[in-house]
C-alpha cells in the first residue's frame, strides 16, 4: 500500500493521509474567490497543513455540475504562482495538481506539484504519457459524462461492478502507457455522474472498489449528497457528516481523503486507526 508520488513516498500500511482542498478559483461550489490571491492562497494551504494535511490539492477549474469551462491559459495564470509560492514557503508539502489538462499538468509539475489529480480519469492519453515521462502520482477519478453534463441523467446497472471495471481497464491503460503502478491510486468520483443512491451505495461498497491493490482517495467534502441525506440546504451543516465518512471509510479501508475542513477529518482517520486491530 505505497503511494510514490514523483521523490516521495506514502506508505499507507502505517497510516492513511489528509488530501486538503485549496480551489484558487471565483466559482467552486463552497469557496469560490476566498483564495484567488497568491497570498491568501499560501495562506490557506498554511493553515490546511498546520492541521494535518500532508497534502493540498490546487484546483483552478472549478468541476462543480454545469461549470463553465476554463482556459488552460487562464488555469495556468491562477495556479501555478501558488504552486510556486507554496513549493518555496513549505518544501516538505506534497503539491496535487487538479486539472484535466496535461498544459497545465506539465507547468505545475515543473513548478513543483508531485501529484496529478484528474476528474477525467485521463481520458486525455496526453495526461498519461505526461505521468509516465514525470514519475508524478496519478489520480484516476471515474466521472461519467463532464461536468456541464454529469448530473443530467446518471444511469448504471450496478455502479459498483462499472466502477471496479472501469478502473481495471484504466489500469492496463496507465501501465501499457508505462505508468509505474506504484504511483496509481483511484476515486470513484463520489458526486461525479451519481445519484443520491449511486453515492450512497459506493460508500457501502468502498472495499469492493480496490483493484491490483491500489489504494482508494476519497473525496465526498461538502457535496450536496450530503445535503440531501440530512435534509438541509446550508454547506456548513455538511462539515461533521464528511467527518463521519472519513470515519467510516478508514474502516473499510480507504487511506486517502480529500476535505475542505482537515482538522476534523484528520483526528477522525486517526482515532479510526488507533481502534481498528494493527
């Protein structure tokens, strides 16, 4: 269960990690123009990591259903100067790069982000070139559709087996591209494509997920599945429900989660871990 992240390692099988969310962009779902300047930006990326984050993953496209999409240009110009700040001010963070563009992907690699965390799954093949060429861990999400589209009308016949299957052919495709499989984890895209029961069951099911031994990442942070299942409109009330998966998914064996709010998640991963058998 180790993650090589380009000169880094995470070994899994002592503790799971904290992924924390910093979106550099004026229209993401829940923080959208509280970090669009570097500084506030670093600032921030601070403060995730003081709380336990081992990793921030930079977003400058905001994926939220029926997002406009964004110029690679215009990615570039709002994260890469963050990218660049955060590698000089906290050396020892791991930098993840959100982006379905390998442009983008590649600048940030350059300026010192290990991680590529694509939505798309790497439908781009340029994307999995450029993580085999640079060593750089890989994310590959499952999200059906795009995300002007994804919400439209998700179907599956059983979105557990389609969502295993779907990573399985992933990996052949990463490792024929001369992908290093120890620099692959997955998501099952929980809100990308999904109804509220497509969510709900991939949660139940998590540890049916894992394919050639691949870690899983989570990312279920404020999305409004949440909202849904404890009846409330209001994006902070979705705070402690995502610690409460956090918590569940440690026990079926996620060690990777990707929050907003890291302090909370991160004593719920390990308490999780003191409680469950070595």
């Amino acid at each position: 269960m180790k993650w090589r992240c380009s000169d880094h390692t995470f070994d899994f099988s002592k503790q799971g990690e904290i992924m924390g969310i910093l979106n550099v962009t004026p229209d993401s779902f829940s923080d959208g123009g509280r970090y669009d300047s570097v500084a506030s930006a670093v600032d921030q990326a601070q403060t995730l990591i003081k709380e336990g984050a081992a990793i921030i993953d930079i977003g400058g496209e905001s994926t939220r259903p029926g997002a406009p999409e964004v110029s690679a240009e215009e990615e570039c110009r709002r994260v890469i100067p963050v990218i660049e700040a955060l590698t000089l001010s906290n050396p020892e963070v791991v930098i993840s790069i959100d982006t379905s563009k390998p442009e983008v992907a590649e600048k940030a690699i350059a300026a010192g982000a290990k991680i590529i965390n694509d939505v798309t799954g790497c439908r781009d093949p340029e994307m999995i070139s450029l993580a085999a060429r640079t060593g750089a861990g890989l994310v590959g999400m499952h999200m059906q559709g795009t995300p002007r589209t994804m919400q439209s009308a998700p179907v599956y016949e059983d979105v557990v087996s389609e969502i295993r299957d779907f990573f399985a052919k992933r990996h052949a495709s990463f490792l024929e591209a001369g992908v290093d499989p120890e620099t692959i984890v997955y998501d099952p895209g929980i809100g990308f494509g999904k109804t509220q029961e497509h969510n709900l069951t991939l949660l139940k099911h998590l540890d049916q997920l894992v394919i050639e031994g691949r870690p899983l990442l989570l990312g279920v942070s404020r999305k409004s599945f949440i909202g849904k299942a404890i009846g409330s409109d209001e994006i902070g009330d979705r705070d402690w429900p995502t610690v409460a998966i956090t918590s569940l998914a440690t026990e079926l064996g996620v060690p990777l989660h990707r929050v907003h709010d890291v302090k909370p998640n991160y004593e719920a991963l390990r308490m999780t871990e003191s409680i469950l058998p070595k």
